[in-house]
C-alpha cells in the first residue's frame, strides 16, 4: 500500500485569559485603572474594566466620618474581590486601610507619581485665605502654619472641587498634585507644597493593585520595588499610630527618611518627627500625642 503522509499536528489553541480590574466609576479613577491594565495588559491576556460604586462615591455631601471609617472608597472594591466578581482592584494607595483586608494582598505598587499636595487658585498661602477641603489632615496643618485661615469643608471629585472653589468664592482648594496630573490639569496648580510644609497622606501619589492572597502573580510584573518601599513604611507608620480618615496623621517617606505628623483638628499643635523604623516611629508619635 502507498505510504499515507502524516497530517501536520495543529498547534493547541491560544488560551486568553480575562482578567477583571474593579475600579471606582470617577474620570479620575477610571483614569487610574486605564494605567493599570496597561500595565497588566500582555500577549495572552484581556482587561475587563468594571466600575464599581463606593460609600464614599455614593455620599457626596457628609463628612467621611459620618459616613464611615477610612476605607469609604475601597470596600465595596474589597468585597467584589473576595467575591470573585473582579480579580484585581486599583485604588489610589492614600484611600486604603493602613492594614491589609484578610485574604487579600496589594500585589502591586506602579511607579508612584507627584506625591505632594497641589494649592489651587492662588500660589500662596497667606493670612486670611478661604480654602475648601475634606481632608483632616490637610485642615489642621493649614491651620497650623497659618491660624488666621477659613478651612472650609468641600466634597466632590476634581473636577466637582474646583467648579466649587469659584461657586463659593473661595480664594482655593487642596488637591492632590498626581490627580490633576493624570487628568491633564496641572495647569490648575498655583502650588505644589513641599512636604516641609504639608505632609503627604500616607501612599498618595501611588496606586495600589489589590488581589487575593496567593493570585499576586496576576499582577506582579507591574509592582515597583522602590515604591513598595516608600508606601509600606508610611503605612505602617500610620497604622500604628492609630491613624484615619478623621485623624490628623500623615506620613511620608522620600527615600532616605521617613518623616510623620500627628496634629490637633484644629491645628493648635502639630507634631513632627523622622526615623527609619516605621514602627518605632508611629508608637514616638502616638505617645507625644497621648
């Protein structure tokens, strides 16, 4: 019988996998998360972005201390994760818990952007000056560096933010330098405060790539070691102060020292120390506050 040619094996079909990345439903979140899958995007893999809403998304008007604790804008994410309906959630690492939610993990640190503090509307502080903010932590070290201030409340995304700042007539608003960055808008910053003069929250400037427990290999090829670094000090530095969303806490490393701030509300004291123990110098903190 004639010999038969073999038929050429056919290669296995390429297996895509779907990889859901959870984010806040605001420009700039989904701005944040956009970065994200670019940064997790590879031959093999989709993104899926899903848009989830947070406490904090939900209720724009109440301070976050009615609403909840620190956390009002990572939860519902957190609870989407455990449940399998996303498998990576990107947060803005200044939103987090200072602790880690059990049974998920950050698996990733991106390079972190622009950590510092941006004042709009004027380039200075000066006495007298109507600012509008929600955060504790930047109220009383305004107050602090100059008494004479209107520290006004004020909620809302950026863009919400600075419609406000003309609406009220307010002289200008706090807001964080990397946000207005990635939305295009860093023409709107009169100035970016060194951290001499306003301390960053802890993690602001990075984002942070939530996962499960032993699924970080989903995203680990888009962690930054040197970041990591930075951001896990400060964090831990406020947590073992005892620090949140209405606690005047904030912490910052620049990649020599880390330095911490504990204050009043109302800014009537502030305190500041540095140290390269994270732990050692948040109990420093909490016992000169106590």
């Amino acid at each position: 019988m004639p010999h038969r040619a073999a038929s050429p094996r056919r290669a296995p079909p390429a297996v895509t996998v779907l990889l859901r990345v959870g984010s806040r439903g605001s420009r700039l979140a989904l701005t944040q998360a956009g970065r994200a899958a670019e940064a997790l995007r590879r031959p093999g893999v989709e993104i899926a972005l899903v848009p989830i809403t947070t406490a904090g998304d939900r209720d724009r008007t109440r301070p976050f201390g009615e609403i909840g604790s620190r956390g009002v804008f990572v939860k519902e994410l957190e609870e989407a994760l455990l449940a399998g309906r996303i498998d990576v959630a990107v947060h803005s690492a200044k939103d987090m818990t200072s602790t880690d939610t059990a049974g998920l993990v950050v698996g990733a640190y991106p390079v972190r952007e622009d950590p510092r503090d941006a004042l709009c509307g004027v380039s200075e502080i000066r006495p007298g000056l109507r600012i509008g903010t929600a955060s504790a932590r930047r109220r009383a070290q305004l107050l602090a560096l100059e008494p004479s201030l209107s520290v006004e409340p004020l909620r809302g995304n950026i863009d919400t933010r600075l419609r406000k700042r003309e609406e009220r007539g307010l002289d200008a608003v706090v807001l964080a330098a990397c946000g207005l960055d990635r939305l295009g808008l860093g023409g709107e910053v009169g100035a970016r405060l060194d951290p001499s003069v306003m301390l960053p929250e802890a993690g602001q400037g990075a984002l942070a790539l939530q996962v499960r427990a032993e699924e970080e290999h989903l995203v680990e090829a888009a962690d930054d070691p040197e970041t990591r670094r930075r951001v896990e000090a400060e964090r831990r530095c406020v947590a073992v102060v005892g620090g949140g969303c209405l606690a005047p806490v904030a912490a910052h490393h620049d990649g020599s020292v880390l330095t911490g701030v504990v204050a009043a509300d109302d800014g009537s004291w502030l305190i500041r120390r540095t140290g390269s123990d994270p732990d050692a110098l948040g109990r420093e903190l909490a016992a000169l506050a106590s």
